[in-house]
C-alpha cells in the first residue's frame, strides 16, 4: 500500500496530508460484503483507535449510513452486491460529488486502473486512497494509509502507479527518462529528500526534475492546489 499521490510511506502512492495524527477521533463507516474481512477489518481499526459508526454489506447501505452519521473517513470495497461490479466505488464518487471532501479508500482484489482513475477525478484527487486488498496484512502501513486519506491526503497502492505509468500512448512522453522516474517516486509518496537519496542525486537536483516535469505537464504555479498530485491525475484522466 502507499502514500497517495504524494505523502508518507505506506507502501503506494500518496499525495498531502502528514499520514502520522492519531485515528482517535476518526469516525468510520466500513463497506464490505464479506463477512470474514469485514470482522478483520473492525477488529483492526478497534485496535488502533478507530469509531465503527456503521459496518455494512452493499452500496445502498453505504450512502445511508454515510448521509445518516456523516464520517469522517469511508472504506469501501469496490465489488459489492447486487452486480459485483463496481458498485461501491460508483457509490464513493457519488458521495464525493455531494461532499467533496469527503474522506475515501476503496478496496480491490485486483490493480484495476480505470478504477483509480475514476475515483482519483473525484474531488481533485484529494482525500482518497486506492489499496489492494492483499497489502492490508501489513497493518501498521495500512492504518497509517487510512490516517493519511483521513487528513486530506491521497494514497494509491504502488502495484496501480506501476501499471498507471506503463500504459501504452504515455501522455507523459514528453518527459525525460529521469523525469518518468522521479514522478514515479512522487506518485508513491517519497519527499524530494527521499529521492534524492534513492537516486544518489542531490535534492536540488530532484527539485529541478518536478520543476520541470509540472512545466512539461502544462501545472503551472497556484495557490489552492497540489501541483504534485494534479501530476499524477494528468496520467490518470488521460
């Protein structure tokens, strides 16, 4: 799992949002149908301090519960019932566009990149998180993703950047092979200093390669918005 598009280390991709408050106070509504990872999944935010305001088991529950007790975080998974299509993930974009700060991560069995997309294109790629549902065994790296989404950040599992960034006619062409790799990096949540240090370059030098790469991608500077996330939504929405 990671930090969104631009924030801590939970294994993906993240993007904003300090990823380190402590979950006391997060109210949650969890949906999932099935029952086993359901239980799992309380029993793990009730060790880390999470509020189950609702757990439940099909999309139309969830935009009940959601309109009923107004969370402030919302995990859901992506197939639920009556299709097992895609159901959850419509209901989050739903929700995100009555409420687009509405805090949400959604859950897959599988890197479905068109998913992402979509939910990453709901309010401004801000507040969301993108995982697969095997790296939630690592616990401590997925609350800390659940933390990070709470705050306003965006996290997207690694597995989905990788995919994202490999897809053919690359929008990103114009950038340079040492650009795709620091985008890369930003994607999955790493500082300037951190890759600087993965790549054996000075920060300076990394900076000058975002600097160049929000140049090329046509996000030029503005107050209100996250140029490093709106780089990885560039990829996405095209």
């Amino acid at each position: 799992m990671t930090s969104g598009a631009a924030a801590g280390g939970t294994g993906g991709a993240a993007a904003g949002g300090t990823g380190g408050a402590a979950a006391g106070g997060i109210r949650v509504v969890l949906a999932e149908d099935g029952i086993l990872l359901r239980e799992g999944l309380l029993g793990v935010l009730s060790r880390f301090g999470f509020e189950v305001v609702a757990a439940v088991g099909d999309a139309e529950e969830l935009v009940a519960v959601v309109a009923e007790h107004a969370p402030d975080l919302v995990i859901t998974d992506i197939r639920m019932p009556p299709g097992f299509q895609d159901e959850g993930l419509r209901a989050a974009v739903a929700m995100r566009r009555v409420r687009p700060d509405l805090p949400v991560v959604v859950l897959s069995q599988y890197v479905q990149d068109e998913y992402a997309a979509a939910l990453l294109d709901s309010g401004d790629g801000r507040a969301v998180g993108y995982l697969l549902k095997d790296r939630v065994a690592d616990v401590r790296d997925f609350v800390a993703a659940l933390r990070t989404v709470a705050e306003g950040g965006t996290v997207v599992d690694p597995d989905v950047i990788r995919r994202l960034l490999q897809r053919p006619k690359d929008p990103l062409a114009a950038l340079s092979g040492r650009e795709r790799e620091v985008l890369s990096l930003v994607a999955e949540g790493h500082s300037n200093s951190a890759i600087a240090a993965r790549l054996y370059v000075t920060e300076a030098a990394v900076g000058k390669h975002v600097g160049s790469i929000l140049a090329k991608l046509n996000l030029p500077p503005a107050e209100d918005t996250n140029r490093r996330v709106l780089a990885v939504l560039a990829y996405l929405r095209a």
